[in-house]
C-alpha cells in the first residue's frame, strides 16, 4: 500500500478521449477514430503511472470542469482543491510520454521544500505545475496565457510576483501536434506508442505523402493492429 503524501493533491486536468478527439483531431478530421485511440493510449498510460505516487488524485475532465475559458477551467479546479484543506497541488496533464511517476514523486517532494515546481514543455507550455497554497492567485492563474509558448515563462513571472521560490524539472516534450508527433516517432519508434503511431501512419498515407512526419532511415512502419498496452 502507498502512504499518500499529507497536504498533498494530485490534479490530472484532462479532457475525456473521445472529447478530447473531437476538440484536437491529431491525425486530421476523417480520421478521429485514431485520434480518439491515441488519446485513450496517453489516458491508459497515465492511470497506470499514478498507482505509484504518494498523493490523493483527483482526475478532472469536462465532466467535472467549470468556466468558459482553459484558464477559468483549471483555476476553478485548483482552487477546489485548496478549499478542501490542500496545502500543495501538483497539476498534470495527459499528453507527455515522458512523465514518469518518479518525475511526479520528485515534485511532490521538492514541493514541501519550494513554493513552485514548474515542468517545462519543451514548446514554452508545461507538463507539471505544483504550487503551494500561499502562491496560488486565482485571478493570476486564470489570466496567463494558457495553451501558448509563454506559459512557462508566465508562470515565473507570476510565482516571482509573489516573492516565492520556484524549482524548474527537466523539460519534456508533449504530444500536441503533428510535428511532435513527427519527433516522438523519430526518436521511440521501437516504444509502443511510437509503434502505434507508425500504424496509424501506414493507414493514413496523406501524413506520409505530405511530409508532415520524417520517419527514421530504414524504421518499419507497421500494418497489422496492435493490441492495448497492459493495464
């Protein structure tokens, strides 16, 4: 059994799979099908890392999200969490391969010692927020610009705005776009996601043909189905 970490709350702020295919066609509008795989493979994996950190996890979709903007959305939720007695909350998403839970459990602790634990993305955005209580500004939060390349670099500003001290993780890359797409095939083409991928790709020859993804000299693209990862 994990001991769970005192004070401390886990956000996984996502969007369902099949919402989330329908907001963000990854391999184009006649194929969200795929899409929606893709993101249900990220969501799998997700669920299978988070057995191993110490900290209540809550996993808010657009079921339970509140606000008419991502920045209200993820405000809204984070200040819930505060209000129920948290004094730390470390915010994740669903779409960066390279999260581990020891990259979780590593903020978790630098957050007991830190106002701010900041994952940078390696396109300007995050991977992982954590914040301490007497830094989170609800207002602020909800007004940086969410979804862009200068939320990272917002997000310092912001924790240096309240004279908090802030940690930054190495950065990862997140899966939002077709070029990174193009990168994680590149580089993991033997990795279960990377072969998905490359099915997909044998199936959707206009990505090929388009020059949207560079597959690496001599990598077998795959044609036959894979199965599911083990849960």
């Amino acid at each position: 059994m994990i001991t769970t970490t005192k004070h401390t709350a886990l956000l996984v702020f996502s969007l369902s799979p099949k919402a989330e295919s329908r907001r963000k066609p990854i391999f184009g509008p006649g194929n969200k099908s795929a899409s929606r795989k893709f993101y249900e493979l990220l969501t799998r994996r997700t669920h299978r890392i988070l057995r191993n950190v110490p900290a209540d996890t809550f996993w808010m979709d657009e079921s339970s999200q509140s606000g008419d903007t991502f920045g209200e959305r993820i405000g809204n939720a984070m200040d819930s969490l505060y209000r129920q007695g948290y004094q730390r909350v470390v915010v994740i998403g669903n779409d960066a391969p390279g999260l581990t839970s020891g990259i979780i459990r590593q903020a978790i602790t630098l957050l007991n010692s830190h106002d701010s634990v900041l994952g940078p993305a390696k396109d300007g955005g995050t991977y992982l927020i954590g914040l301490c209580a007497a830094v989170f500004d609800k207002t602020a939060i909800t007004s940086l610009p969410w979804e862009s390349g200068l939320l990272f670099k917002s997000l310092e500003a912001e924790i240096k705005n309240h004279e908090g001290q802030s940690i930054s993780l190495d950065s990862l890359t997140d899966l939002d776009t077709q070029h990174h797409l193009t990168d994680y095939c590149t580089l993991h083409p033997a990795s279960f996601l990377g072969r998905f991928l490359l099915t997909v790709l044998a199936q959707t020859p206009k990505l090929l043909s388009g020059g949207l993804l560079n597959l690496p000299s001599g990598c077998f693209v795959p044609v036959a189905g894979l199965r599911g990862p083990p849960h």
